[in-house]
C-alpha cells in the first residue's frame, strides 16, 4: 500500500506511474473520496468545537441557574449530525482503503521503463548450455519412462495440473528440498521456519495477494483460510502488526512448502509436463530489513538463490524485470531464468522482489530506530530459492544422457543415498 499523503501530493506521477506499470486502475474515484473526506473531517472538527463550547455555556447556565434547555437540545441536534458525519466517514474510509489496496507498488528509479517482457534486459549470464550428440527430450517424455513422473494418476486423482511423482523422483525432489534448505541455513544465515499451510484473510492481503488476487487462489471458505501461493505470505507476515528493534534487522527466513495456485490467467500455457502445475514445491527466502539496507539486500538474496544452480552446474541468466513487467507489490524485481534444452530457451526459475515499504504499511510492520525517533516501516524482500518442480525439470534435461538415462549432480549425490543416477526401470 502507498502513503495517502504521497499519492495526495503527487497525482501527475501516480497517473505515469499506473501507464508504466500497465494499470488499468483509474483515480478519479479516489481523489474524489479523498477530498470528500477531507471536507466532512473540516466541518465535523468544527461541530465538535461548537459542541465543547455549547457544553461549557451549558454548564455555565446551569451554574447560574437560567434554563439551559435550549441550548442542550441545539446540542443534542449538533450531536446527532456529528454521528451522522462519522458514520459517513466511516464509510468513506472503508472505500478508500478498498481502492488504495488495488494500487501497485512503484517501481524503483532503476528499474527499466517497458510494457512486458520483451523489454527485460540481460544482467548476466552463468554457465554454458550443453551442446547435446542426440536430440534432448523433454521432461514430461524422460519423466515417464523413467517411471518417475506420472501425469495419468495425478489428474485421476484430482485434475490436469497434478502431478504423482514416484520412487526416485520423489527421492529426488526431497533431495533437492534438502539441499536447498540447508544452503540457505547454514552458508546464507536464514532461519529455517515451517509455517502454517492455511492463512486468513488478513495474511493475504498484507502480502497483497488479496483482493487483487482473489481467483487465482485456492480458498476454504467455511473457515476463512486460504492454501498459500507461495511461502513468501506466511514468512512476511509473521512480524505483521509488531514494532522490531532496529537492531534485529535484518532478518533471514526460510521455508520449504507446498504452494497452491489456480494458473487461472494461463489458460493453454504450458499445458504438458510440471512447469506449470496447481501444486508446486518451492524454498522461499524472506528478508526484513531498514530502508536504507534494502537493495543491498536484494542484490545478496538473489545471490543465494543463484547459488543453487551454481551448484549443481546448471546454466541460467538473470534479468531484471521492466516496469510493465513486474509484480503487484514489487518495486523492483531480478527474475533468474534457468536454460531448458528441450525448449532451447531459459525459462524463470526464481523471482527475487524487494517490495520497499508497500507490504509493511498493508500489514503494519514496523522498527524502531536505534538513533531515536518515531518507528519507521520495514522494507520487505522475498525469492524463490529456488522452485523445486522447475529444479527438476532442469536437471531431468540437462542431465539427461542418449540411452535416456539422468546423471546426479555432484553436489546433490550426499541428499539422494549416493544415487549417482536414475536409469529406465528394467
């Protein structure tokens, strides 16, 4: 969520802004609320100056023993007509915070202006694509005769977008997870968390999934609980409504979870094998930090999550995302495309975001300053680190060799038994 002051300051650039950003979101609505606003809280300040003094005379008659009556039941009429302005305002504020939750972040000053991801440019590249002797299959193919990825099951079992991962494919995706996880704890300093798989209402919209996101999510609605999108939701929001010390920033977290998504908007997109599924695993890296340490941050969290493929020598890009291209709650974001041979192109792999203070002001998380002061807003940074399904995905390709068989990545053989490779069953 923005500053009210700042968007009341700055309509010009708010308007750019939302035309950077592709937002369709008009504020013609708001501004007029908000002016509204500010003309009943004028006239309701001075009724209820009028009604101190009208008190105070009142007493005064009364102390002198004159008839107050009228003027109690001018005071009376004064009285229901500020009720009726604060019922108003009431009102009027519940509309505003329901228009200003529909408004995205802005973008950072270097972020790229673009309309979408054709105007995403390179940062870097690491590794390089493996020339292959035989033509690479793709995932889904090696997957099945491998016996380790099973469509038919998953869709029988709940619809297409499910997966059954068997044998040592599952071993392979706890592995992965594992390895993942202690990277991240033990050579990065995050703390491992296992949060809860269902979160309210409140938790949603602190991360800004909700309201903007509402049919993408899966949701319980006996019960107010939504299945997460992403552990980002949980992590962030655990300090949600609390004031930190600034010495305790900043904070590390990490978890491994399911994630649950509709793919609502993706409709014929990337319809076979696991790149796009309903249920998705994925380690999640969440930083809390000042203000003034946020893009050093952001620039140490993409690191660790580069970290991952760098390990298991796997070739990726990053890119840095343009301003019609970004996230809802973003100000700036790295997404770290990782290079699929059966598509003969990178696909992302990790999105790496610092959303600034917009998720903080949503879920009121602050810190108090060491140099003194009133508390400030936290500035909140989120990464895949990595997604666990599409980390299959490219090691399943580039690992794979002609007779069909995969290679275990070196790093990876201590979190798989000492499998050094998955083989078509006999």
């Amino acid at each position: 969520m923005l500053d009210m002051r700042w968007i009341r300051e700055n309509r010009k650039e708010l308007e750019q802004m939302l035309q950077a950003r592709n937002n369709a979101f008009s504020v013609e609505e708001l501004y007029d609320l908000d002016e509204q606003r500010r003309e009943i809280l004028t006239s309701m300040e001075e009724k209820k100056a009028q009604r101190n003094e009208g008190s105070k005379q009142v007493g005064l008659l009364k102390k002198q023993g004159k008839d107050a009556e009228l003027l109690m039941e001018e005071m009376r009429i004064l009285g229901d007509a500020i009720k009726e302005m604060e019922e108003v305002l009431s009102r009027i504020d519940g509309d505003l915070e329901s228009l200003m939750l529909q408004i995205p972040n802005r973008p950072h000053e270097t972020v790229p202006l673009g309309l979408d991801e054709s105007n995403n440019p390179v940062m870097h590249y690491w590794g390089e694509p493996r020339s292959f002797d035989f033509e690479p299959q793709p995932h889904w193919d090696l997957g099945e005769s491998l016996g380790i990825l099973d469509f038919e099951r998953g869709v029988k079992l709940a619809e297409s977008r499910f997966t059954v991962i068997r044998g040592k494919g599952a071993l392979l995706m706890r592995g992965l997870t594992q390895f993942m996880l202690d990277l991240h704890t033990r050579d990065h300093g995050f703390e491992e968390i296992l949060p809860p798989l269902l979160v309210n209402s409140a938790t949603m919209q602190g991360t800004g999934q909700l309201p903007k996101f509402a049919e993408d999510l899966y949701r319980c609605a006996q019960d107010d609980l939504w299945l997460v999108p992403t552990a980002e939701v949980p992590l962030t929001n655990i300090y949600a409504g609390e004031i930190l010390e600034e010495k305790q920033l900043p904070l590390y977290l990490t978890a491994y979870t399911p994630c649950f998504r509709r793919e609502s908007g993706t409709y014929g997109r990337d319809v076979r094998g696991i790149l796009r599924q309903h249920q998705f695993d994925k380690v999640e890296l969440v930083k809390i930090s000042s203000p003034e340490k946020s893009y050093e941050e952001l620039e140490s969290l993409t690191l660790a999550a580069e970290e991952v493929l760098k390990r298991l020598e796997i070739p990726f890009r990053r890119i840095c995302l343009c301003t019609g291209d970004m996230g809802f709650a973003s100000s700036k974001t790295y997404d770290i495309e990782v290079w699929i041979p059966s598509q003969d192109k990178y696909r992302e792999i990790s999105s790496c975001s610092n959303c600034e203070d917009f998720q903080a002001r949503r879920m009121n998380l602050r810190f108090r300053p060491e140099a003194g002061g009133k508390p400030r807003f936290a500035h909140t940074l989120n990464g895949s680190g990595i997604a666990v399904g599409r980390c299959l995905i490219a090691l399943m390709e580039n690992y794979q060799q002609r007779d069909g068989s995969i290679l275990i990545p070196e790093a990876l053989v201590p979190y798989v038994g000492g499998m050094t490779r998955i083989e078509k069953p006999a």
